[in-house]
C-alpha cells in the first residue's frame, strides 16, 4: 500500500492545540503518519538573516517568526504522547545535527531529510547510522547530489526511500516532472515517493501513484487562509480526506498485475 504522510510541518504556528487538531484530522482521513519538522534556528540560519525585519504574530524579526513556530522538546513530549493515544505514527525532518540527535529520544520509527538538507552530508550520516527508515526529498538536487546521498544511506545500511519533489511553495502543475518517478526508481534501483507542495488535491498525487509512487506527502491545514508561508500549498480537511480515499481506490484499480480469467 502506499504510505500516506501528512505534513504538518510548521502549520501549527507554534500552538499544540493546533497540532493536534491537525493529528486528529490525518487520523481520520486515514493517512499512515504525520511528520513535524525540527529546527535550531541559530545553527540554521545566519545572524543577519534573523535580524532581519519580518512581521509576524510573534515580533518584528525573522528571528521572532521561526522562533515562534519551532516546538521545544517538551512540545515534542505532547505530540509522542497524543500521537500513541490516537495511534498514528509520527516523525520529524531535522534541518541541523543537534536536532537531529535531540529528537532520538522520541524512538519514532522513520526519519525525513528535507529538500534543502540532502546536500548536508554530515547530516547524512547521522540520519544514515540510526538505520531508520529514511524519506529522502530531492526537490532542490542534482541527480549526482542524489548519488551522493544514496552512497551515504547505502555505505551505512540504512533502508531509504527517495521522494521526488518540487521545492516551489506552491507548485506550478507544469513543473511537476512525474515521469521522473520511474526514471529515478531505474537508476537508483530503490522505492520513490512523491512529496507535494501543489494547490490541486488530486492533479498531480493520483498519476504519481499510477506511475509507481510508493509514498505520498501533503501538507496539511485547518485552514489555508491562516498565517504561514506553507498554508496555500496545503490540504484543507475535507481535501486530505478526499486525497486519501482516490489514493486507496487507485490502489484497487492498478491491482496487482496478474492475468485473471
């Protein structure tokens, strides 16, 4: 079956009332697991960039904003918790290595390298030697970037799977590229997903599973006229409801393969 990820990300702005509305509705619409993301934002960024002028709910700085929307390992504590009690999976990509061996402790059963960290190779290793399950987005890479990363998870034993993707929030349909799906599923000779950042809930998802997507990830939203910068790129409840139950009928239409008489 394909594995579902609703990306939560950072649309829960910082409130663990909101996060969980949002683990409540992946739940309900019947998605495999819902992935957070983890950041230092002093390792991630530069001082002039978080001194830079940004309003927000949280200040006057970028540095109020991404502060304002990162979660403390106590908040990751309420989500491991209310996630077991709802029994939906949960996980997290982490943009820097301390975060990354900070979020060990949760012992969640797969890891995500995002977009803009495949070529941290440092990064890499430390998500290669836990030998979790990996998703590996590859929106903002080289094919010999991919290699890179893929020698990395494979030196290390760690099982992986690549997830073709756009890095344009939202995604313009004409760059959607699908057939690469294949394409990189023949050179890499591993599973390949397909991670979202498109408007339309059906467009673009449905054919990446025909053409063999092995997972699918959107974002997800309560609301997409909410504050954040991923919320027009994401699915509104009754979308991701939706996108789910044409991914499960797609699944019985496609079968297995094998000649019935």
């Amino acid at each position: 079956m394909v594995f579902i990820i609703a990306e939560i990300g950072i649309n829960h702005n910082g409130s663990i009332s909101i996060a969980k509305k949002l683990i409540d509705v992946a739940k309900e619409a019947g998605c495999d697991a819902v992935k957070f993301q983890k950041r230092t934002v002093e390792a991630v960024y530069t001082k002039d960039v978080l001194d830079s002028y940004r309003e927000s709910p949280w200040g006057n700085t970028n540095r109020d904003q991404k502060n304002g929307l990162e979660f403390s390992l106590n908040d990751f504590k309420k989500i491991d918790v209310y996630s077991k009690k709802k029994k939906i999976k949960w996980f997290v990509s982490c943009w820097d290595i301390k975060s990354q061996i900070k979020m060990r402790q949760f012992k969640t059963k797969h890891n995500k390298v995002a977009s803009a960290m495949l070529v941290h190779k440092k990064l890499l290793e430390i998500i290669a030697r836990e030998r979790k399950y990996t998703f590996i987005s590859t929106g903002m890479s080289t094919m010999k970037q991919i290699e890179v990363a893929v020698k990395i998870f494979r030196k290390n034993k760690c099982p992986f799977e690549l997830m073709h993707s756009h890095s344009t929030y939202p995604m313009p349909l004409t760059e959607a590229n699908l057939k690469l799906i294949p394409v990189l599923k023949k050179k890499f000779r591993c599973k390949v997903g397909y991670s979202g950042h498109e408007k339309e809930a059906y467009e673009v998802c449905i054919p990446a599973v025909i053409l063999g997507a092995a997972s699918i990830e959107r974002h997800i939203t309560l609301d997409r006229s909410m504050y954040g910068s991923d919320q027009a790129s994401s699915l509104e409840p009754s979308g991701i409801n939706r996108l789910v139950r044409n991914i499960r009928n797609m699944e019985l239409i496609l079968g297995d393969g094998k000649k019935r008489v």
